[in-house]
C-alpha cells in the first residue's frame, strides 16, 4: 500500500516536473500570498511551519492527500490518501472550490473560493512558498506545536468543570452533523486546542467564537478538550 | 445561599412527616425537583438535572401543552423560510429516555410553606426545589381596546403556535394594497429584536405577493435592538414600504378597535388590514400565584437564578429579573443550565461551577441576509452583566450575511436538540 502510494507520489510529482499543468503555469504566486490570508488563521507554510487547526502545508503541491506526520486528519482525507491520490493541481483546485463538496467528511470549515483564477493564484503561491513533495524549500517542524497550545496541551484537564463549561458550547455545536456550527466532538485535542487559541488571539476571526474564547483561560480550554475527547 | 445537603434532606423529612404517607417514602429516598414550563428556560433544566442528577433526583415536569412550538423561526415561518411544523416539539424523549414525570396540566397555585404545586386539573405535586419558567403574559390593558379576546381578530403571535398560523393567514388575506399594522411593545418584552424580525419578513412576503401593500409600525420606544441594521436592510431590501412611527409622534398613543379593525395613533384613526398587536408584558401567572414577583417580573440571584423572595424556588427566562440579559431562548436555555447545576450541586454532591452565561440572537432582513448580536456575561450580588458584546456591522458583504443566516439555521437544530432531545 506504502509503495503503491510512493509509486504515485513520484509520477504525479514527474509530471508536475516534466510539464507543469498550463492551469498551474497561468496562477500569479504574488496574488496568492494575499489571497492565503484568510488560510493563515488554520494553517502555516514556508520556514518553520508548524500545524496548527489545519496541518502546515509545506512540500503540499504532489504529496498524498492527508498524509504528512503529526497531524490528525479526519478519515475522508486519510482515505483518499491510502487510496493513492494526491494533491495534484486538479485535486487542489477542487477541494478549494468546495472542501466539502470534494470530501463531504473534512473537518477543513472553508466555504471555498468560487473564483477559478484566485485557486490557480493560490496553488502557485504554495507551491513558491512550500514547495512541491520531496523538494525541500522551506523546512517545517511537523513534531512541533505552536507554543500556546503546547501550554495547554500540556495541562490536565479537569473533566468535571470540562463538561459544566461545555453546556455553553451546546447551545450552538450539536453532537453530529451542522455545517456552518461544525461538531467539535471527536477533534483531536491538539486540533480543537488550537482552534479555540487562534480564536483567542484573533488570529482566526470569528465574532461568536472570537467572544466565546476570550473568557476562557488556559485551565478551561484544557478542562474542554478532557471534557469532549472523554465523551466520544 | 447554599444549604447544606444533609440539613436540607433533614429539613424535608421533618415537613414531610407531617404530610400525606406517599409522600414521606418518596421524599426520603429521592430529591423532588418539579419544573413548571416546558419551554427554552424549563425544557432544559429538566433534562440537564434528570441527566446530571441520576437516580438521586426525581424531575417531574409541568407543561400545559402537549407540543411546544417555537416563537424562534415563528417570523421565519411568516416569511416563507421555515414551516411551521418544523417549530413543533414533543416530549416523548424527556420522559421515555430522561425518565421525567412529564405532567400535561396547568399549574394553578404554589404553596411554599407545603412546597407543593396545584394543578388545574386537580391534585398536587410536591417539591424540595422548584423551577418556573412560564415565559410571558400580557399586561391587561396595555393596549387600550386590545384584550386576549380579540386575539383572533389581532393577533399578538407573541407565544408560538396557532397564533403565528393566524397571522401568516391574514397576511395571506391582504387586500392588494392594503396595511399590515403592527402595535409594537414597551420594554422590557421578549426577544428585543422579534418585533422587527417579524416586520423584515412580513416585507418580504408582502414584496413577493402584494407589492403595493404598506407596513405602519407604531412604536412606544425611542430606538430598539439592532436598529441601524434592520433600517439598513429595509432601505435596501423594501425601499418605501416601511413606516415607523416613534414616541414623538404618537407611538406611545395608540387605541384599537378590533370590530372595526382601526388603528388610533394620537387620535388618527386609521383603518387596517391586519392588526399585529403585541402587547406590554409581565412574567407568567404562575410566578405571580406563588408571590415571588416585585413590579411585573420575578427577581433572582444572578448566581443561581434563585428566587430573591424564596430560595427554594428558581425562576428562569422570560419571568426573571435577572439584569442585562435580553429575553431569549438562547438565555433562558443558558441560565437552565446555571440553575441545573446549582440544584443538583444542592441536592447531591456533585461539584457546583461559577455561574457563567452566553447569548446570540439571530435575526433575518431577508434573502439570505442574516444578523446577529451577542454577549457572554457573569454574575454579581447585583445581578448578571455583560462581560464581553458583539454585532454585526453595516456594509458587511452578502457573503458573511449568508453565512450568519445558515449559522442561525444550525443554532435552531442545535438547540431543540439541546432542550428536548
Ligand atoms: C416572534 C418571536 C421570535 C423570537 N425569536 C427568538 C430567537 O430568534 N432567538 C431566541 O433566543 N429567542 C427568541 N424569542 C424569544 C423566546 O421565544 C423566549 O424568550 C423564550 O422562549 C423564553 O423561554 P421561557 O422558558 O421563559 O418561556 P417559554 O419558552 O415561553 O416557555 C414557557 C412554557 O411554560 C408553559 N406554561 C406557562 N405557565 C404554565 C403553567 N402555569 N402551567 C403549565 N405550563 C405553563 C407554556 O405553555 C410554555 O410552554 C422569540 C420570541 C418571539 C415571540
């Protein structure tokens, strides 16, 4: 399976190398760094990346789909990955039109960009800025965790106070299903902990959960994360 | 004030004995905890304390209705997003999977020195702790020539059901060209924003199915919830059709008359084709029969929601007193949860947390342009105040509209869910 995968990984990348796709050639990597704006609340790319709600996405441009170390992908993507497809640029350029249309299980919350030139835009940028499987551009650091959550990760959760503070998150985030409200049960704890700092610190920018997070303090999102990995 | 768990069960068998034999089995084994009001506040206290209290806490329900509908997405209904059935709630799953004695009568009277509830329909339920969520009741003669007589002639569709049924057909029944009248509230009243919710989708009806027809609001107060973004979305979505007349000039002056379906604003009488009246508003009767209201409203400690006159009894949502939080599913179902843990922590012993509330009210302009405004908020001897606010902004692009609209749909399922599920 490993193999088969690597097989593809290679011919997929020779490809890339050989005649890069004319819809890849056409993208303006200068654009795309400012179209990742709104990418950079999740995810990191270039020296030092680190994942963080999403996984850095340096090397992404020819890799397995859901496949770099350290991060928890949800199965749809690990899927696709063992399955042998990889981020071509046909595959990027459709999971950024619609995350969820291409994978209906991402746990990716992006509505996506209808613009077909803004994803060529984009790809190109990640390609300049990570670069393709296997070229090492830009290194990253993928045992690593943001600081912040590694505090955090690092407290004991008290899952009592977990499951009083979680009667809050209730009232919107259901167990199952919702779309524009995600569940947020089943996150691995270092995906939900860095979702709740990045709204915190506003780095990911949403007015509810911006207003929710702010009174949480480090012991609560810890109590949290034990609260919601317990109850699965 | 938190009584000690051993004093407090001590205290109760000590009443009991001089009570009905049954009773006096049953208060010793197991808490009693009675909830009258099945809606956002009750609904919730009932299944958070049945769940968290396990075996040591027998929850009995008093719920006049057999199906709770929905006031939230009752103005979605109106404006052809919702169906009405989708509103309709059961409790099938609070008594089958909770085990909660789900009673379908009235609660007629308290007696706190018995710590009993009477009901309507005969017989009494005994309480150790007892929870009121009774949401609203009209204030008599607010309106002067409105009464709940004449609700089917104008409709207030201030509590869901039939009475939204009713105004969609009227609204239905319009004239082409005719007036939609709406007589809003004086603070403080339920759902700051639902008046003008309801206003944006009866334009939306209106603009789709009677174009030419006109919407006159008379208004008691200066300004209301999230003003600038509904006359933004008016301005934008139904230029014209909307008039809205303030305290300044007669809003705060009206009479009707429901035979002759007529409108008084300062003493014009104006003839209408639908008469929306939404009356001033008071907690529930219930909270008045058991004498812990001051003024129209029940007053409780923000810590608890216990109430300020008897501490064994708490009073959630609509009827509290509480401070800033505006009446709202959203806070009553938050504040359920406070008095849950609270009334358990008392009656077990589980942990009791610092009490800590949230609200988000959605509400929707038109077509995919939805809004909100929300708050977390904490407790203090005065009374619960907010700690943290959001709004949507003006000029936002139809893109973040959308997305709060859907954000708004998945609240919905998420809270039924919430309280009934
Ligand atoms: C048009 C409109 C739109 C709204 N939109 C929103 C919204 O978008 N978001 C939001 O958060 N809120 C909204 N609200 C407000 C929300 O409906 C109320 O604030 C909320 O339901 C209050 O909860 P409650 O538990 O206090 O009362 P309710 O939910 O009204 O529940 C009270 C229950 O008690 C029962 N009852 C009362 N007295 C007795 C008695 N003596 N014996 C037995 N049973 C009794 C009643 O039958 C009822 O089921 C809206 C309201 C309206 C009118």
């Amino acid at each position: 399976m490993r193999d088969a995968r690597a097989a593809i990984g290679a011919l997929a990348l020779a490809a890339l190398a050989a005649a890069p796709s004319p819809s890849l050639a056409e993208g303006d990597a200068a654009q795309g760094e400012r179209l990742f704006r709104p990418c950079a609340a999740c995810h990191m790319i270039g020296e030092g990346a680190v994942h963080r709600v999403g996984p850095q996405l340096n090397g992404l441009v020819g890799r397995a789909i859901g496949a770099v170390a350290g991060y928890e992908f949800s199965d749809d993507l690990v899927e696709a990955g063992v399955d042998g497809l990889v981020w071509d640029a046909d595959a990027l350029d459709r999971f950024l039109a619609g995350p969820r249309d291409y994978f209906p299980g991402t746990r990716m919350v992006f509505r996506g960009i209808r613009s077909e030139e803004d994803r060529q835009h984009l790809i190109a940028y990640m390609r300049d800025a990570g670069g393709v499987a296997g070229e090492v551009v830009a290194e990253a650091d993928t045992e690593a965790v943001d600081p912040e959550v590694a505090a955090i990760l690092g407290i004991a959760g008290d899952v009592p106070y977990g499951e009083y503070l979680a009667n809050e998150c209730t009232a919107c985030h259901r167990a199952e299903g919702g779309g524009d409200i995600p569940t947020i049960r089943g996150l691995a704890p270092s995906v939900f902990i860095a979702g709740l700092v990045a709204y915190r610190n506003g780095s990911r920018e949403h007015q509810v959960m911006n207003t929710v997070s702010r009174r949480l303090g480090d012991e609560e999102i810890a109590a949290l994360a034990a609260y919601f990995q317990s109850s699965e | 004030m938190t009584i000690n768990r051993r004093v407090f069960l001590g205290t109760t068998a000590a009443a009991a004995a001089t009570l009905s034999a049954p009773m006096i089995a049953r208060a010793q084994t197991r808490a009693r905890v009675v909830v009258v009001g099945g809606g956002s506040g009750g609904a919730t206290a009932a299944r958070y304390i049945a769940r968290d209290g396990g075996d040591a806490i027998d929850v009995t329900l008093i719920e006049a209705s057999r199906q709770y509908y929905t006031c939230y997405f009752s103005n979605l209904y109106l404006g052809g997003f919702f169906d009405l059935e989708d509103t309709a709630h059961s409790y099938g799953r609070l008594a089958g999977h909770y085990g909660i004695n789900v009673i379908h009568d009235w609660a007629a009277g308290v007696d706190r020195d018995a710590r009993t509830v009477s009901l309507a329909g005969g017989g009494s339920v005994p309480y150790d702790r007892l929870v009121l969520s009774p949401g609203i009741d009209f204030i008599p003669d607010s309106v002067p020539g409105w009464s709940v007589n004449v609700q089917d002639r104008m409709p207030h569709a201030y509590k869901g059901g039939t009475q939204a049924a009713l105004l969609r057909a009227q609204l239905e029944a319009m004239p082409e060209g005719g007036t939609f009248a709406m007589v809003a509230p004086p603070n403080p009243y339920r759902c700051p924003p639902g008046p003008y919710e309801r206003i944006s989708m009866v334009a939306h009806f209106l603009k789709e199915n009677n174009p030419t027809a006109k919407i006159l609001i008379a208004d008691p107060k200066e300004g209301y919830s999230k003003q600038v973004l509904f006359e933004d979305g008016w301005e934008r979505h139904y230029p014209g059709m909307i008039e809205r007349i303030g305290p300044g000039f007669g809003g705060d002056n009206v009479e009707v008359d429901a035979e002759a379906m007529t409108l008084s604003i300062d003493g014009v009488v104006e003839t209408v084709d639908v008469c929306n009246v939404i009356p001033a508003q008071r907690a529930g009767t219930i909270a008045f029969a058991a004498g812990i209201t001051d003024g129209n409203w029940a007053p409780v400690s923000a810590y608890d929601l216990s109430s300020r006159v008897d501490p064994n009894i708490h009073v959630l949502g609509d009827s509290a007193a509480q401070g800033a939080m505006p009446k709202s599913g959203f806070s009553a179902n938050s504040q359920a949860k406070v008095c849950a843990n609270a009334v358990v922590a008392a009656l077990t012993d589980a942990r009791q947390f610092p009490a800590r509330f949230s609200n988000t009210c959605w509400s929707l302009i038109g077509t995919e342009d939805g809004v909100k405004v929300g708050a977390t908020y904490e407790a203090t001897d005065e009374g619960i105040v907010a700690s943290d606010t959001f709004v949507s902004q003006l000029g936002e692009t139809a893109e973040v509209r959308a997305e709060t609209y859907r954000e708004s749909l998945d609240w919905y399922e998420a809270i039924t869910t919430d309280m009934f599920v």
